[in-house]
C-alpha cells in the first residue's frame, strides 16, 4: 500500500470515529429534546386534570349550594365547570399519546355518565323549584338523591380514574427522568471512550508513519553517504512499492549504473596509462640514440669543435 493511501485510510478511519461520536451526541440531543417535550405535554396534561378535579369539586359544590338556597347564580357556576370539563376532556384528548388514550377515553365516558346523572338531577331540581317556587322544595332532593350521585359508582370510579391517570403521568415523568440520566451517562461514557480511542490511534497512526519514513529515509541517506565515500557497490532494501520503495529502488539503479560507469572509467585510465608507458619508451628510444651520436661526436671530433657548436650540444 502506497503511504498516501495510508495516510488517506488512518485518517479516515479516526474520522469515522469523531463521526460516530457526533452521531451519537446527536441523537442523545434528540432524546433529550423528545423527553423535554414529553415532559412539556405530561406537566400540561397533570395541570388540566387537576383543573378537571377541581371542576368537579366545583360541580358538586354549587350542586349542593343550589340545592340547599335555591340561588339560580349556582347553576351558572355548574354549567361552566361541566364546560370546561368537556373542554379539557377534548383537548386532552387530541394531543393524547398512545399510553393516555385509553384512560382519557374511560375518564371522558365516566364522565359523560355522570354529567347526564347531575343534568337529570338539575332538571328535576328545577322542575320542583317552577312547580312550588319555595327553596324548602330542593331539600327533599338533596337529602335523598344527591348524596348518593356524589358517592355513587360513577363518581367513585371517575375520581378512582383519575388519580391514577394523575399518578401514572408523575411515574411516567420520573421514568423518563430516570431513562434520560442513564442515556446521558452511556452517551458521555461512550463519547469520551471514542474520542480518547481516536486520539490514541491518530497518535499510533503517526507515530507508525514518522519511523517508517523516517528509518527508511535514514538508510537511504546512508546509502548516498555511502557513495560520496566512494563506495558504489552499496545497495538498500526496498520493501512494498510505495513511493519510498520506488525511490530505493532508483537509487539502487543508481548506484549499480555508477559502480559501472566508474568501473568502466578505472579500466579506461588503466588503459591510457599502459599507451602512455608504450608511448613514453618509443619516445625515449630516438632520444636516447641521439644522445649517444652527440657523445661520439664529442668524444671523437672534441678539439675540432668550435666553442659555440661544443656550447649547443652541451645543451
């Protein structure tokens, strides 16, 4: 493998990791923003059935109150309760999840049952008011038949409903907040182990890298010290066919054509100084039997020799 592919793959694999660290930081961001939206929607759906209960109590109070005065202001206070009740029950009832649906319908039927049962007892009630117009006239009705539609099965039932809807969504709330910490620690947990993972092998990427190249480099500029030395016969081991490689191998090429050319070169001188010694003697032989003539000549004709001419073959 090439050491840019190398590189290209290390890097890419610590990349891959930071990216799956981002992912899951985002989608930990996620949980986080869909547990404070169910918290959001489970706060609103806790204040609307403690509003739901307090209308209830405001239902039965101005019952009884009506009842009791016969002050027709009373039935205002219960028609708007039971309004906003069926109000609630609807709203509730649009934004429920899977898990509310089912309680809110048993709620929303309770409480239709029991509505109807208070209407008839209101409309009895006011029939009995228009019929004898004497407050005394509602006592009868409130002595006998509200007692038990307070304390009947419906209303136990719808007030049985709805505390464990209530304490179901406060489960459900510390469920979730429970879920959320331990998400957020396996998150954290899971991030700080990938980042340092990352680091670590980036560093061991690097440091694999740096000897390679480096030792590698180093063995070649031995091998060019090597040759300025005069040592051409040196050769370096080229491993793989990275670049590095190519680069040991034309440096080999390299030294071979030098140890050639410079052998080449040493036979060529050898060769120019055995002519030089050939030429040298076939010179010197000319010379040499000149030299002896003069001699003769000196030796034979001396004192016939005139000053001048013994001065030029002194020479």
């Amino acid at each position: 493998m090439k050491i840019a592919q190398l590189i290209f793959f290390g890097f890419l694999f610590i990349l891959l990791l930071f990216s799956l660290t981002t992912w899951i930081n985002f989608k930990q961001s996620e949980r986080v923003k869909e547990n404070t939206e169910f918290f959001a929607h489970s706060t609103n759906v806790v204040r609307q059935s403690n509003r739901f209960q307090r209308n209830i109590l405001n239902i039965i109070s101005s019952m009884r109150a009506y009842l009791l005065t016969g002050e027709r202001t009373f039935i205002q206070t219960f028609d708007s309760a039971a309004l906003e009740n069926a109000t609630i029950i609807r709203e509730l009832t649009a934004t429920a999840d899977a898990v509310q649906r089912a309680p809110l319908q048993r709620i929303d039927a309770l409480n239709q049952r029991w509505s109807a049962e208070f209407s008839a007892l209101l409309k009895e009630a006011r029939m009995a008011m228009t019929a004898r117009a004497d407050p005394n006239a509602l006592s009868g009705i409130y002595r006998m038949q509200f007692p038990q539609l307070i304390t009947g099965n419906v209303a136990d039932d719808l007030q049985q409903e709805l505390r464990e809807f209530i304490n179901h969504e406060y489960r459900r709330r510390e469920e979730s907040k429970v879920q959320l910490a331990e998400s957020i620690a396996t998150t954290r947990t899971l991030s700080f182990t990938l980042t340092i993972v990352s680091i670590v092998i980036g560093l061991l990427i690097a440091a694999f890298l740096a000897y390679i190249i480096s030792t590698r480099i180093l063995k070649m500029v031995n091998m060019a010290n090597t040759i300025a030395d005069g040592q051409y016969k040196v050769q370096v081991e080229s491993p793989g066919r990275d670049e590095l490689g190519r680069l040991a191998m034309s440096l080999n090429h390299m030294a071979r054509t030098l140890d050639t050319n410079i052998s080449e070169l040493k036979r060529k001188n050898a060769e120019l100084d055995q002519f030089a010694h050939i030429v040298s003697h076939d010179l010197k032989s000319p010379l040499r039997g000149i030299s002896n003539v003069v001699s003769w000549i000196e030796e034979d004709h001396h004192e016939e020799l005139t000053p001048k001419i013994s001065e030029y073959l002194n020479w």
